[in-house]
C-alpha cells in the first residue's frame, strides 16, 4: 500500500516540535493517483524572473537557489494582464482571467450592483476589496473584520452586501480541494482575500489575511507584516492552524504571499535595468536615507523561505509536498531614469469635460482602466484622452467593444463589469504623485508580467529550465493534478480550456 493512502487510512500524531498529519476528512474515492499529499504556494509579489536570476547569482548558497536546484524553472512565465494582484492571485488559483472570474483589479465597479449602504433603487456601484472594506483600513485579519457596511449590494438577490467571495464568479483550488475532504489554508495581504474561498464561501479551512495597509510604504514594517505569516505558514507546516491554537495536520493546499519585495522596490527600487539591487536604505519617500533597503528585503525573504524549507525537510514532508515560487505580478519600470509620474487625479475632469459627472471609476496603476456611467460616450471620451496623451501618460487609448479584444480577449464578457476604457501608458508611467514610489504594477509589460515560476516537484529531477511560454493560469489545474484531482473541475479550466504545466524535459 502506498505511503498516501496509509496516511489516508491513519493519523499519525508526532511530538509538538514536528508535524501533526490528519487523514483528509471525507472519502479517498474522489482522488485519483495524487502524486503529492501537500502543495505549498509562495507568491513573491513584485518579483520579476530576472530578480531571481540575479539574486541567485549573488547568493549562489541562498534559499532560493536551492529552490531553482531542486525544482524546474519555466524561465518565460508571464502574470495576468491587468498585472494586478487580485487578477494574478485569481490566475493561479482558478485557472482562469478576467473573461471568466468576473474581476478585473482590487478596486473596479460593477454597472449592475448598488452602492454601500444604499437601498438598492440605483444601480452602479464601486467595487472596493481593498483596504477600505475594513472596519479600521490599518488592522484586521480575518473575514469579521470586513465592516459589511462598506460592501456593494445586490439589487437582484434582496438587496444583500456582496462578500469578495461572492462576487467572484468561477470556483477556486481551494473549493475543490475542500469538496474531496482535503485541508486548505491561506495567508495574504487583505481580509478580502477571503475571495479565495470560492462562490461557496466554504473553500478555506484556515484563512489569515493581516492588513498591510499600515505598512505599505515602510519596508522594515512590512517585513514585520510578511513575518505574520511565515509563522503561519510555519505552523501549518507543523500541524497546526496558522495560530497554532489547534492540530489539524498539514494542509493539502496553502502558502502566502511576500509584500517585501513589492515594497522595496517602491521605496528603494533598482540601481540600473539590469535590475541591480545593491540598495540598502529607503531611497524615496518620509524614510528616505534609512534601512532596510530593497536588498534587505530580498535577503529576508530569502531568509523567510530557507525556514519553510529547513521545518518542511525536519517534518519528514519533503518527499510529498510540491512547492510553487512565483509573483503574482512584477513592477515597473526597473529602470528609474525612465520614470515619469503621472497624477491620476488628471483623469478625472478630462472624462467629466465630455458630461459632467461621467466618471464613475478611474483604476490607475501603470495602466488605467476607466468606468463610465454613461458607457455610450466611451468613444468621445477616448478621443478626449488621445488629444491629452501627453497629460496622461497615454501610449494607446483603447474603448468600447475593442476593449474585450485586448490581451487575446482575457478582459471579454461581463457586460456589467468589463471598463469602459483601458489606457496603456507609454514606458515608465507610473500613474502617482510626483516622488510617491519608483514602480507600480497593473500593465502588460514585461517588465509587470515577466514573473518567476519554480516547481519543485518530488521525484522530479531538478535544476531543469523550460523556456516555453506559459501563463499562471496553468499553475491551477497542475496543483489539482498533482493532488490527484481532476482539472476539469475548475469552471475557468473548462471555460477558457487552460492546460497543466508540462513536467517533461521540453515544452
């Protein structure tokens, strides 16, 4: 009898300094072949390929490069397109874009839902999973501290607040892990991360989500941030729930993400654009002159994933549990001579210069999507926009029906939600106030959507790069695979017919 199914039929129960396996709840039947009991998923947000070249390169001892010797590298990965992180996070977990999740950016609108706190008899509405839903922006970690005052509501289902996870329109990994009797857990940046738990709202079996928002331009605080959940995570790999108050046995899906790469590269960024980061201090911002710098930040993630793999090697885990490294997006630009900062408050009295009042939601990063509450003027307001593309930072101005054609048709459908407008901007803009960060994300650069991608997969051979095209999408139907779960039973894998990750020697 396979060791899986062993640990399927019995709970093995180790010493607390070790890791506390359970049976999965429910029937062994629903699996097929599971080639691995765990899959842990680290998300290095902001990272690009080329970081992970460089910093192994330097650190050839490091962490990292002994992910990239154990595991396969596809050295040509790309986030989704828009390149922000719910829409990478969504990617990696559904299998799935913006056509079929239904969500286009953290912040976006939705032409069909009431305001917070309305009574339902207007339609059109912000949709704001950010920060902003919280009782209090700065704190909170779980789904209770989502205030349901400052949800959206929906007029077609009695006027209800919508929660993330309902708004979301496709199942998640986790769903479907959870529906076999597996164990899942999550630990990200938001309470409204909870998004992952599916349309279900029972996807997730231990969620943790800290609010950075309180640390979001200090890197040594956000350091602090990503520590909270390494521990969870750390603990989880032990047994536990991610504040160690139960043993509940190592999830069959979990992971986190890492906000300090991000971070440094905001507020201490790059040397030159070949993506040197000898920057040791804060070099933009109130803390300019201070430490930690974008370097120390890599260092301690670095750091931070040596501990996940030192426990998962010391709790006998290491022979069944895959480990995914990627980015949910990168940053641009790398290069900061090429900066140019564009306040995104110019965007606003150009559209309402078309009709006042226009401007229902303006989403601006490295690239702007634009609502209108008037969509039948998005034409005369796109002309509005080309005639002010130096104002605006604006490389092309894309409008009306052409707007679902863009990035292969991974914004198309959700009539009530797809933009009005889509502005990519020319290279370097980043659409803030003068001084106010080095980079952003959002875009389809490269330079935004060139993430790394690393498998460690027991078994397999190691130290191989694959240079085929490949897309985070696939890492979703790869992590059901390899938990013996059939991919088609993701709804964006059959809607958008997304492929597993090839394991071979070649793509």
């Amino acid at each position: 009898m396979s060791k899986f199914w062993l640990r399927v039929l019995a709970v093995v129960v180790a010493p607390m300094a070790g890791a506390l396996t359970f049976a999965p709840v429910g029937t062994a039947t629903t699996l097929t072949n599971p080639k691995v009991e765990h899959v842990l998923l680290l998300s290095l947000d902001g990272f690009h390929d080329v970081d992970l070249t460089n910093y192994v390169a330097a650190h050839p001892s490091s962490a990292l490069a002994t992910v990239l010797d154990r595991g396969r590298r596809y050295s040509n990965a790309s986030a989704q397109t828009p390149s922000d992180s719910f829409p990478g996070t969504l990617a990696m977990t559904t299998g799935g874009s913006p056509t079929s999740t239904g969500v286009y950016y953290d912040v976006s609108w939705d032409n069909n839902l009431s305001p917070a706190g309305s009574d339902c008899s207007t339609r059109g509405a912000l949709v704001p999973f950010n920060q902003t839903i919280n009782f209090n922006a700065s704190s909170g970690d779980s789904v209770a501290d989502i205030n349901p005052a400052k949800l959206p509501r929906d007029p077609d289902h009695g006027c209800a607040v919508v929660y993330p996870h309902q708004f979301l329109k496709v199942n998640t990994i986790y769903e479907v892990a959870h529906a076999a009797g597996l164990r899942t857990a999550v630990a990200d940046k938001h309470p409204s991360y909870e998004i992952l738990s599916g349309p279900s709202g029972t996807g997730i079996d231990d969620f943790y989500g800290p609010e950075f928002n309180a640390a979001k331009a200090d890197i040594a605080k956000i350091m602090v941030n990503d520590e909270l959940k390494v521990t969870a995570v750390l603990n989880e790999i032990d047994g536990f729930t991610h504040d160690r108050s139960s043993a509940v046995g190592v999830p069959a899906i979990f992971g986190m993400n890492f906000q300090a790469p991000n971070i440094g590269q905001k507020f201490s960024g790059y040397v030159d654009a070949a993506g040197t980061t000898p920057e040791r201090v804060t070099t933009l911002g109130p803390l300019t002159g201070s430490a930690p710098g974008l370097a120390q930040a890599l260092d301690y993630v670095d750091g931070a994933i040596g501990r996940m793999l030192t426990r998962i090697d010391a709790n006998g885990l290491t022979g069944e549990t895959m480990i995914i490294l990627t980015a949910k997006h990168a940053n641009s630009p790398v290069d900061r001579s090429t900066v140019h900062w564009v306040d995104p408050t110019v965007f606003a009295p150009l559209i309402n210069s078309v009709q006042p009042g226009l401007t229902a939601q303006v989403t601006a990063d490295t690239m702007a999507l634009i609502w209108l509450k008037d969509r039948s003027r998005a034409a005369d307001v796109a002309a509005v926009l080309e005639a002010n593309a130096a104002t605006v930072g604006a490389g092309t101005v894309t409008s009306g029906a052409a707007v679902a054609g863009l990035f292969g048709g991974q914004l198309g459908g959700n009539a009530s939600r797809i933009p009005d407008i889509v502005v990519q901007p020319t290279t370097g803009v980043v659409y803030a106030a003068t001084n106010a960060k080095w980079v952003d994300h959002g875009s389809s650069s490269a330079e935004d959507t060139h993430v790394p991608l690393v498998i460690v997969e027991p078994g397999r051979q190691g130290g191989r790069t694959l240079t085929c095209p490949v897309s985070l999408r696939q890492v979703a139907p790869t992590i059901l695979r390899a938990l013996g779960l059939k991919e088609s039973l993701l709804d964006a894998v059959r809607l958008e017919g997304t492929e597993r990750l090839t394991n071979g020697d070649e793509c």
